[in-house]
C-alpha cells in the first residue's frame, strides 16, 4: 500500500534552490527534475526516505 497525497503549488524558476533546501534532508528531491518540471508546467516527485 501506498500513502500519497498531490500538492499544488505556484513556483517559479527561482523557487527550486529554496524547494530543494527545505526537502532535501528528509526526501528525495531532484533539482534538475524540478526545474525542468517549473519550466515546462509539469509535474514533480519529492519522495519521503523511510
């Protein structure tokens, strides 16, 4: 069984550095997915490490 929830959040390309230091030390969270995911209006993954 998964748990997972969606979040929807307004970022820009200046807001990565700031996404990945606020999760980085307890997800997993990959900076050039989440740029590339704000530039092109996707979607990306932060996943808890258990």
């Amino acid at each position: 069984m998964t748990r997972d929830i969606d979040i929807v959040i307004e970022a820009g390309e200046d807001d990565v550095n700031m996404l990945f230091s606020l999760f980085s030390k307890d997800f997993y969270i990959d900076k050039d997915s989440v740029r590339n995911a704000i530039r092109n209006k996707k979607i990306f993954n932060i996943i808890h490490m258990i």
